[in-house]
C-alpha cells in the first residue's frame, strides 16, 4: 500500500486517520500488517520514540498503553502495539474487575518471548504490606509473569499514605525480584503527593495526572522540576483535560480548525502540548481500538512541534473553560466542608461518563462510596468550598447530578 496507489500524504493520511477513523482509509479486507507497511513507508522505523524514565537507566516510548479496557477482547491491538514500540503497559488489579490484568496474561501465554519487552505497570488498592502482598502475587499469577516493572501504590492523595512500612515492603520485593520499580498514581493533590515523594528519596516512579490545563501552572512546574532532580520517573494521565473541542466557543473552533489545518487533531495536539516537557518520560492514554492506537502513535512518531499560537490557544481555552474542570485539589474543597465527602472522588466519576464516555466505570467507581455516605452528601452545604475552589466550580450543583446520574 504505497503512498502512489493511495494517493495519500503521509500527513494526509495521520489527519484522515486521526479524524474520520482507519474504516474510512482502508478497505474491510486490509489487515494490521497493511497499517505496518503504511507506517513504515511513512515513519521511518515505525516505532514510538522513547525517553529516560527518571533514575531507573530504562528508557520507555512516550507512549504508554492504559489497561481500562477489554483487553481479552483486543489481543491483536495488543501485538500490534509492540509492533509499533508502545511497550509500556499500564494496568491495575481492579481494571476490568481483574480482566485486564488477566488479558495481559492471555498474551504472555500466547507470546511469552515477548515480556522481555514489555516494560509492565500495575497498581494496588491496599496500602498495607500485607494487601499489597496479596494484590502484587495475584497481579503476577494474572498476568502470567514472575516480575512487574513498576509497581504503584493506586491513586493516593497525600504523601502521608506512604511510609517507613511502604518502603520496607518495596525494599524486601526488590530483592524478591517481584518488582523491578516501585511509585505511586495520584489524581489528587498531585503537586503535594510529587514535591513530597522527591523528599523521601525512595521513590522511582509517579504517574500523575497532567495537561494542557495543569502543567503551566507555577506549582505543577516546581513540582515537576523537583521530581526530575530527585531522578523519580514521570507518567502523565489524563491528558486530554476533559475531553475534547464541543465546538462551544470561538476559541474551541479557532484550535480545531488550526489543528486539523497542521495535520492533527485536537486530541493529537493535547498530547503534543504534554511531550512539550522533556521530564514527562511517558503518556499513558486509554487506545481500546485501532483507530484511537493509530492516532495518538501518529502523533508520538510525528516531530512537528506546537506553536507558541497554540500553546497561546490551549492556555486561552484553559481559561475560558475553567470552571468545567477539577483540578484535583481536593485539599481546599474537602477541608472546607471538614472532609465530610469525598469531593474528589465525585469529580472523577463525572469526568469519567461525561468526558471520557466510560459511564460503567463510572458508575463502579461512584458504587465504591458507602451509600449512606451518598444521602447525607445530598444535604451538605457546599457554598464554603465552592467560595475556596481555584476554578470557581459549582461543586453542590455537580454532586447532586453525579448522585442522580450514575446511582
């Protein structure tokens, strides 16, 4: 499939991809191995580009493959990803109910040669020594594999969540050769939870939440630079920063038609806007099908950088649409209403089914918080904390929805 028989660009053909969907560029009978050639013709080596992952002397794509999805289901987007160097694997014991992490076993099964190069993430709910022994020997029998190579502590949002017992338990699964890497994932407090694990030394890696909307900020900023002097690894989620381009607002239409004027698409150019910062080591990004793995691959394998016209545009638009996005600081919101829910959390269920179109995880998010807890948050006054938000967010207003929505 050259580009004569095409009679596609190679820019042409990342823009229809990224827009319309590969059905609108190959026929039902062209396979993964058609896509391959095209990307080689077009990429050179058609691999992902990597980058230091802090300390650790591994170098990781700056792509990364997020786990919340059916992977059982996917097993060719999965082989095909490798094909394409995005070898960093994200997953968690509770992703998919355990399925995720199980289909990444069925696909060890089926290639066990290629482990080797996988670089494997997976996370744990418990905090315990003890849980997280049994959630970290659980994880390796699911996944079929002695060893994972970073192992987080799951969605924390204080330092103080980990201590003195965290780091001797991570201490003693190294030696056991159970992990190779140990960190953490937060969506909370993430620039608290980053400054703090860059004072405690032991830390190797953090996955955290950071985009277009967070990373100009003078905190996220020092908190980066702080991490990447400590030598800790950084993972960047949520990067899209609430979804993409509703087409609601003149400068939401100026970004869209810029982008797709350069050859890319909004949500390429969010991911761009990320690898902007050499620190951040990778991107780990939700891609449960071709379409999605071949748009946002386009955009790691492509070298066109962004404008200071669209970092203006991106930093505009975070302006304008504050009000529609949680930061995450939940220290502010939750400490003003004396911890009495868990506001955050609210937060990210909404983000889920409204941004990201993942209302059943949602929904089993949402379900984890005690019902009892649900009614009496549907009286809790709110003003204080939405008078303290940054982002001026209507929080009472967002949380009866949430409740309503998804219960």
């Amino acid at each position: 499939m050259s580009k004569e028989k095409t009679g596609l660009s190679r820019r042409d053909f990342l823009k229809t991809a990224g827009v319309a969907g590969i059905g609108t560029v190959l026929s039902p009978v062209d396979s993964f191995a058609t896509i391959s050639e095209q990307f080689a013709q077009d990429k050179g080596d058609g691999l992902v580009p990597k980058r230091p992952f802090g300390k650790t002397g591994e170098n990781v794509p700056i792509l990364g493959l997020g786990g919340m999805f059916d992977i059982p289901s996917n097993q060719l987007l999965m082989k095909q990803a490798v094909k394409w160097g995005v070898s960093y694997w994200d997953t968690a014991d509770c992703y998919e109910g355990g399925n995720s992490e199980k289909g990444i076993g069925m696909y060890f099964e089926k290639y066990p040669e290629e482990r080797k190069r996988i670089f494997l993430v997976t996370k744990s709910d418990a905090r315990d020594p003890d849980g997280m022994t049994n959630l970290l020997y659980r994880s390796l029998e699911r996944m079929k594999t002695s060893y994972v190579d970073l192992y987080f502590v799951h969605g924390i949002s204080s330092i103080d969540e980990l201590d003195n017992k965290t780091k001797t338990w991570a201490e003693k699964a190294k030696a056991a050769k159970k992990i190779r890497f140990f960190g953490f994932s937060t969506h909370s407090n993430m620039e608290e939870c980053m400054t703090g694990a860059a004072r405690l030394g032991w830390i190797d890696g953090i996955m955290m939440t950071y985009n277009f909307r967070l990373m100009h900020s003078d905190k996220m900023k020092r908190a980066v630079e702080a991490c990447e002097k400590a030598g800790i690894g950084l993972t960047a989620m949520k990067t899209q920063g609430g979804g993409q381009v509703k087409t609601s607002s003149e400068t939401e239409l100026q970004m869209a038609g810029r982008f797709i004027k350069n050859g890319y698409t909004d949500k390429q150019a969010r991911l761009k806007a990320v690898w902007e910062n050499p620190y951040i080591a990778s991107v780990c990004s939700q891609m449960p099908s071709i379409n999605i793995l071949m748009s946002n691959t386009s955009a790691a394998m492509d070298k066109t950088r962004l404008s200071s016209v669209d970092i203006d545009l991106f930093n505009r638009y975070a302006g304008e649409t504050a009000g529609a996005y949680c930061m995450g600081c939940t220290r502010i919101c939750e400490s003003a209403i004396a911890g009495a829910a868990p506001v955050g959390n609210f937060m990210r269920c909404l983000m889920y089914s409204r941004n990201y179109n993942e209302p059943g995880w949602a929904r089993e998010l949402f379900n984890k918080i005690p019902v009892k807890e649900r009614e009496s948050i549907l009286n809790l006054d709110f003003s204080i904390a939405e008078q303290k938000c940054p982002q001026k967010i209507k929080i009472g207003k967002l949380i009866k929805e949430a409740c309503y929505e998804l219960s």
